[in-house]
C-alpha cells in the first residue's frame, strides 16, 4: 500500500480532480482558508449536511467509487427536495489510512458524479480516525420558491416522482440477506443504491407549483408524516396507486413489495403535494410523476387498501409498517 501526507493528498486528488476546477459562480475554489462563492441577487443559497460512518451507513470495505456516488448523490437529493440548482459542496474525509489506490478511486467516483450533478468541489477537511465522509452540499433557489415541507392545504394531490420499494429491496442485496437470479434486475437495483439519481430536473419544475416537498430517504411513511406535521394536515395513501416497477413484482412477494414501498427508505423519490390545477403539466413534463394519495384536513397519515379501507392496525402487515415508520 503506497501512503501519501496530508497536503499531498490534498493536492493530488482534491484540489487537482477536474470536479474541483474553479467556474461559474465559484470564484475561489480549493487551497485558501475558504471558498468564495457568488449568491446572485434574487437567490438563496440552500445548504444541506450528510455524514457516512463506516459500518454504520455503509458496509465496510465497499468500493471507494461506489460510496463517493452514493453520498454525493444521496446529499445532493436534499437540494432537489427544496427545488434547488446545485452549486459546490465541501468534503470532510476521516481517513484510517491513506492509501494512495483507495483515494484514487474515490476522487474518480466522486469526480463522475459531480460532473453528472452539475456541481463543484470547493473544499473540506482531511483527517485521520474511523472512515467517515461528510458532505455539504450548497444550491441555489429563487427567492420565496423554496419547496419547503409546510404549506401543503387540503385538497392537493398527493405525489411522487417515481417508483417505490427499490431503495429497499436493494439493500437486500447490498447486505447481503438476498440474492436474484436475474443478474440484469440485480444490476439495476444495485445501481439504485450506488448511484442513486436526484431527482434535480423535478424539484426545478415543482418551485411555484408544489405546496410541500422532501425527499424519499427514510421511507414514505416516515417521510410523508414530516409533511403532515409540518403543514398541519392528514396525508391519505391509497396502497394500490403505489407505483412499482414491474420487474420487481415477480422478485418479491406483494406483502414483502409494499413494506418496501411503505417503510424502506433509500428511494431518493420527491415526494409532493400539488395543488390539482397543476398536475397535467407536471405530468406532461415528467411523465414518471404519480398520485399516490391526497390531503385531507386534520392529522397523521391514513393508508387505504384497494377497497378504500383504512388498513387496520390488527392487521400485521400494517402493525409493522406503523412500527418501522417511527424509527
Ligand atoms: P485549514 O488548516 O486552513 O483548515 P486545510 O489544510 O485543512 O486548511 O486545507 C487546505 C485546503 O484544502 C482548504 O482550501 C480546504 O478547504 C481544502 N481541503 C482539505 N481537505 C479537503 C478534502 N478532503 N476535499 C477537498 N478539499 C479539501
Ligand atoms: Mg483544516
């Protein structure tokens, strides 16, 4: 294993990595004792932290590439949540060594990514302990179009902005606890996990249309309770409109599939209300976009089966979701 010091490391995969290369709004990147960036008027710079612990968040010695695209991507799903361009993010990498191959691969994954996200390198921290990543992602909104998680009103649609149950069903795999015999389906679900896509173009549409928003990361349950408490209304979901690819529908049993889309989290989904004047031309925009449910005055979340039923909560498929959604 071949180590390097701590400038050298900097230098040589961060401050030197074609993602870190000053432009646009970045006026100073890499190398002083801040960035600078430039916040033009009429904007409001969006900031948002996610940190990766090695065993915790992800299983240890996985490929350095694979974990770069997977925290950019997951920290990144943030900014599209509140209708935000990106703009730079910073790293700050624990390191239990510094081993020249591993990072070399890491600022090549976190390299691919940024590029395909549009977004910068302007700086970080460097240190030595358990392997952890930290990132701050920053973007840019128009003043007052934020999509925030209060404001949506009884009467909006319910949506979201993809399938569901893949984050889960990947992790699975990822862990370990399964396996598939179609090596094309597996690919697929492991690149939802890895490369997981923010859903960018989306949360662009949505500034001015949609009432509230997040992002799909501890499952829709827990998720969309977010958005009834902040904005003070009960979210109905009617199971059958859950959208589910297919492919995934002959892998898993249907009890199996909707705790996955009830309760896994992982998706990096938009999850928002809409007021129903806007949702032909959300839909013709973004054709994969669904209704799922609806808001309705009062509180909680309400689960309907495909007869209209409140799933109850004897029952034990229910029990468990209640259960896993308070997590
Ligand atoms: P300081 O001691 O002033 O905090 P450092 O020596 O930690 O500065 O970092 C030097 C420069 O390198 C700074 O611009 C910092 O933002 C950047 N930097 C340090 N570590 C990383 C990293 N892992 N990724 C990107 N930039 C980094
Ligand atoms: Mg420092």
């Amino acid at each position: 294993m071949i180590s390097v010091g701590e400038f050298e490391l900097i230098r040589r995969y961060f401050a030197s990595a074609t993602c870190s290369a000053p432009a646009g709004l970045v006026e100073l990147g890499i190398g002083d004792d801040c960035a600078l960036l430039v916040c033009p008027e009429g904007q409001r710079l969006a900031v948002s932290t996610d940190t990766l612990v090695e065993s915790v968040h992800f299983p240890s010695s996985c490929e350095p590439e694979l974990l770069a695209s997977r925290a950019l991507g997951c920290c990144v799903s943030d900014l599209a949540a509140m209708g935000a361009d990106p703009l730079a993010f910073t790293l700050a990498l624990t390191l239990p060594v510094a081993d020249a191959s591993w990072l070399e691969a890491f600022s090549r994954g976190l390299c691919a990514s940024a590029e395909q996200l549009n977004i910068r390198l302007v700086g970080g921290d460097t240190t030595r302990g358990p392997l952890s990543i930290s990132l701050t992602v920053m973007g840019l909104v128009p003043v007052g179009q934020a999509l925030l998680r209060k404001g949506a009103e009884a009467g909006d649609l319910l949506c979201v902005g993809g399938t569901l149950g893949e984050g889960k069903a990947a992790l699975e795999l990822v862990s370990g606890r399964k396996s598939l015999s179609d090596p094309e389906m597996e690919q697929l679900l492991l690149d939802r996990y890895w490369r997981p896509l923010p859903q960018l173009t989306l949360g662009a549409l949505l500034r001015g249309k949609a009432s509230a928003a997040l992002d799909l990361s501890d499952g829709l349950l827990a998720d969309c309770r977010h958005i009834a408490e902040a904005s003070g209304v009960r979210l109905v979901i009617e199971a059958a409109s859950l959208p589910c690819r297919p492919s995934l529908q002959s892998l898993f049993s249907r009890e199996a599939l909707l705790q996955y889309m009830l309760c896994g989290g992982d998706d990096y989904r938009l999850i928002f209300t809409l007021p129903a004047r806007h949702w032909q031309e959300v839909q013709a925009a973004c054709p994969d976009v669904s209704v799922i449910g609806r808001v309705e005055q009062g509180e909680g979340i309400l689960v309907l089966d495909d007869k209209g039923r409140p799933l109850s909560l004897s029952n034990e498929g229910y029990q468990h979701f209640g259960k896993c959604s308070d997590d």
